[in-house]
C-alpha cells in the first residue's frame, strides 16, 4: 500500500481521505480554514515525502482527485 499525506482544511482533508483510504494509507494533516490556504497532497518516494499535487481549498473535489491521480502516475 502506498503512504500519502493530505495538508488540507477539515472539510476537504475528510473528504479526500474518504475517496483515496481505499487505495492509499492516508494520513491527515487539517490546517486553518482560510479561504485563501494552500492545500497539498504529498506522498512518498525514495525514503522521501514528495509534493505530488497542490491545490487552493475552494477548489472542485474531482478536479482534485483527477489532479492528484494524474501526477501520482507520472512521478512514479
């Protein structure tokens, strides 16, 4: 199983962690609900945590979701 890490306000950490906990061992970090935070999604590679998407925390779940898919292919 894979070790990611989501950096996110309460409401959008939980939701991500509801949709990727089945393919990921998800682990959550809530920031300050700012409507102008930056959310991240990390995950590991090489011993190393790695960004592997960032995202505003008004932003669009799906989009989200493809987002962080998307890039964790490509940083494989």
């Amino acid at each position: 199983m894979r070790k990611i890490t989501i950096q996110a306000t309460s409401g959008i950490a939980t939701i991500l962690e509801e949709k990727l906990r089945n393919k990921y061992e998800v682990r959550v970090e809530v920031i300050s609900d700012n409507p102008k935070a930056i959310c991240q999604i990390m995950g590991r590679k090489n011993r190393k945590w790695i960004t592997i998407c960032s995202f505003a925390s008004d932003e669009n779940i799906r989009d989200i979701i493809t987002m962080f898919e998307v890039n964790f292919q490509l940083r494989r």
